[in-house]
C-alpha cells in the first residue's frame, strides 16, 4: 500500500490549557511493504528560487499553531515573514551582511502559510458530519526544521 501518513502529536506545554491546543505533524511516504520515508509536502514557497526542484522548503515537520490568543494571524508568522523577506532583500542589494543562517540562504525566523484545520470522525454515520472544524491555524515550518539555520554558527 503506497500513500502518506501523517503523525499528530499535541505541540508545546502552554498551550495544553486552552480548549484548542498546538499540533506537531509529521509527514511520512509509505513506500512499499512496512516501509516508509519523510515526506516533504510543498507547502511553502521560497521567497527566491533557482528551479523548480528548489521551490519549496524542502521539510517533513511542522507545527499547527492555533494562535488561540491572536485568531488574526497577525503577530506571529507575518511578523517573521516580512522579517526574512527583509534581510534577504537587504542581502541581495549588499546593504548588509546579515546573520550567518539569512547569508547561507536559511530563514531566521518561522515561516507558515494560514490553513483550516479538520479532524476527521471515522465513526461518523454520513460523510457531512465526518469532519469537525476545529479552527484557523498558522502551518509553519517546525523549529527543528533545517530551513531555519538555528545550527549555522559566525565562522571566525
């Protein structure tokens, strides 16, 4: 059986409080008998690209963040966005060096993109009630992600 599974786990200690926690997902490729893979969705897009093999972060973790305090989105992930997409322009035009992750083309802070998040009810009689809505999310790459550079160290 070929397909994918995704791994969810509750994300975070405090955010166990509210009634809608944080999410940790992880994404695997079954790819034949008892074995599977990461998988990397293309979920987010790079500011700048080579090819289309490079398009997308190329991650297999990321946390659903439900933002519970702040339902608009608007002071975690877009903040970090416009961030990156700073010093990367700044680096590009040689206005500054930047820090050793944004110069070796990693982020230096989370990146998402808003998603609706479902949990599906296998024991549901219909299919109109076999998912819930459970609220507005923020998908980002997960803070163990390679694409976040948090390992790039000064060299000298």
């Amino acid at each position: 059986m070929n397909g994918i599974i995704i791994e969810v786990h509750t994300q975070g200690t405090s955010t166990l409080q509210y009634s809608i926690p944080n999410f940790k997902l992880t994404f695997w490729k079954v790819i034949g008998d008892n074995q599977i893979e990461h998988f990397s969705p293309k979920f987010i897009e790079k500011q700048d690209y080579i090819s289309e093999e490079d398009r997308y972060y190329n991650e297999y973790i990321y946390t659903a963040k439900c933002d519970y305090m702040d339902s608009s989105h608007l002071n975690n992930t877009p903040t970090c966005t416009y961030y990156n997409n700073i010093i990367q322009t700044l680096i590009k035009n040689n206005e500054i060096t930047g820090s050793p992750s944004a110069r070796n083309g990693k982020l230096d802070a989370i990146l998402g993109v808003p998603i609706i998040m479902y949990i599906k009810d296998d024991a549901s009689d219909s299919f109109d009630d076999n998912f819930e809505n459970i609220g507005s999310f923020m998908l980002n790459i997960d803070k163990t992600g390679d694409s976040l550079g948090f390992e790039i160290e000064e060299n000298g």
